[in-house]
C-alpha cells in the first residue's frame, strides 16, 4: 500500500483548518499521515492540535514564527520525507478534499508513469471555488500537447506548472530536485517549484480528483491590481519571480519582465508611490537568490547509501 504524508500549512484559519482535517480523514485512501505545519498561530490552533484525536497518525510542526506559505511548505515537505512517506500531498488549510481526491489523484499519477514513463514529476487536482465553479487563481498550465494522455484513455492532462492546492508530489522528487525555497515566503513558491519539476517531463492534473478552494474571492491576480492593501504580497512575488528570471532564466527574460510590470502597473493606473516601491522590490531579484536545500535521509538511506 502506498503511503502518503498530507501536509497541511496553517495560519491563523482554525475554522477551516477543522474542515480540512475532516476531509482528510474521510478520503476513500486514507493518508499514511497528516502532517500540520502551525505557521506560530494565535488564534487557539495550537491548543486545538494538541487535544486533537484523529483516525489518522498526526504530526504537528509547530513553527516559532510564521514563515509563510513557501517556509511552512518547505518543512511539511521534508517531514514527510523523514517520516518516510512515499509520496506528499500539499495543500493549504482553506483547501477541502472530495472524499476520493487522494485515490484518483494516486491512481492518475500510475497511470501517467505508464505512458510517459517514470519521470513524471507530480500530480494535481481540479480546484473548484466554493460555488462549483473553476477557482480562477488555481488553473494549471498546460503542455501545448495536453490531451496527449487524454487521447490514450485516461483522465488526465499534462501540465508544466501548478498552484501548492492539492498536488502530489513522489519521494524520489524531493531526493532529485529538492523542497520549495523557504525563503520566497509567499506567492511563486509554487510556480518556481513545478516549472523547476517538469524541465524533463510533465506533470499531470488529474480531472476526476476535486478539491474545493474556500478563498475570498473567486477571481485571478495581476500586476495591474496592485493596492494599499496587497502591496506586501506583491513586493513577495515581484521579488520571487524577478531573481528567479534573472538567475536561472538570464538577463534578457529579466528585463522582460520589468517591462511586462511597467505595463501593467501604467494599465491599472498603479499609485506612483507604490509603482516605485514595486520596482524596488524588483531590483531585490537581483542578489536575492536563495539555494536548494534537500530533505534529510532517513537512517536506512544513509545505511544504503554507506553500503553502495
């Protein structure tokens, strides 16, 4: 039987973290684990997830201070790892799984491995809003061949990159290519992470494995819509997306992209204070460029590994 870590990042969302929970323990294949990475909440999480009795081994990973989605993600990945997990399955804590979300997802990504071969790097969900409908924010995007498996008979697409809502991720993935930078913090930790997956092959969404994305507002994002209120997260991913064009796509998709921010920001007529506040956030790409850290081995690999 395969053995899957859930790993759940929260902060601050203790009445949708109970649901999330709730889903999980209700999946028709029953992860291995639920691993919960406590982003240093202050609204009770923390008692909560001491008391909590589940049908499912938990593991709480209390954080000393939150260290955003992208660090919070990070250590649940390589908990599951150490815990010896065959595959993690990441999520965030307003992300609610159908019952058969795990099993579908498991049986896509054999599936995939069958036609492709083994090399394929991940495996997602359908992510609906809470109305039914798509989740704007969290499409994948597709190969230019991305019914090459639907063709074939199977359910699933193939992707290059994906959001961190509800994406299984193998144990060899994170030996070979290592965890998502913790130091992102926030916004394109994912994108960085799938797209630095699929250089070899794809991933796949797998069409019949749903989970419900309880945000806000059901709506995508851009930079034309920077504000007051969301310039913090913003400044996140311009400076993300900045060094990670810079330092492993070169000089000219970095200067590309500071255009692409001019235009937008000029299109959704951007305050001029905080344009400039962007564009120094931009600028940070620069020297910003964290390195790739890897899982520890478990005891037997390091064995293994001593005997080979």
């Amino acid at each position: 039987m395969v053995m899957v870590a859930a790993v759940v990042v929260t902060f601050n969302r203790l009445d949708k973290l109970r649901t999330v929970l709730t889903s999980l323990q209700a999946q028709t294949l029953p992860p291995a684990w639920i691993v919960v990475v406590d982003n240093a909440s202050t609204d009770g999480t923390g008692d909560y997830l001491a008391t909590l009795e589940t049908s499912v081994p938990l593991k709480v990973v209390s954080m000393p201070e939150n260290l955003g989605g992208a660090g919070g993600f990070s250590r649940g990945m390589a908990e599951g790892y150490t815990l010896g997990a065959d595959h993690v399955w990441i999520m965030d804590d307003d992300c609610y799984p159908r019952p058969e979300a795990l099993e579908r997802l498991v049986d896509g990504l054999d599936s995939a491995v069958d036609e492709l071969g083994p090399d394929v790097p991940f495996a997602c969900s359908v992510v609906t809003f809470t109305d039914g409908t798509i989740c704007e924010m969290n499409n994948p995007v597709p190969t230019w061949d991305w019914g090459r498996l639907l063709v074939r008979g199977q359910r699933n697409v193939m992707v290059t990159a994906c959001s961190f809502v509800s994406v299984l991720v193998p144990r060899w993935v994170l030996a070979e290519h290592g965890l998502p930078y913790a130091e992102y913090f926030i916004w394109f930790d994912d994108r960085e992470y799938t797209l630095r997956l699929t250089r070899q092959c794809p991933g796949v969404q797998v069409l019949d494995s749903e989970v419900v994305h309880d945000m806000g507002d059901n709506k995508g994002v851009n930079f034309s819509m920077v504000s007051t209120d969301n310039a913090w997260k913003f400044a996140y991913g311009i400076r993300n997306e900045a060094s990670w064009l810079l330092h492993h796509g070169g000089l000219l998709k970095f200067l590309e992209f500071g255009a692409r921010l001019a235009v937008n920001f000029r299109g959704g007529r951007v305050p001029w204070r905080l344009r400039l506040q962007m564009f120094r956030q931009y600028a940070k790409g620069i020297r910003f460029n964290p390195p790739i850290r890897y899982p520890e081995p478990t005891p037997a690999e390091l064995t293994d590994r001593r005997r080979t």
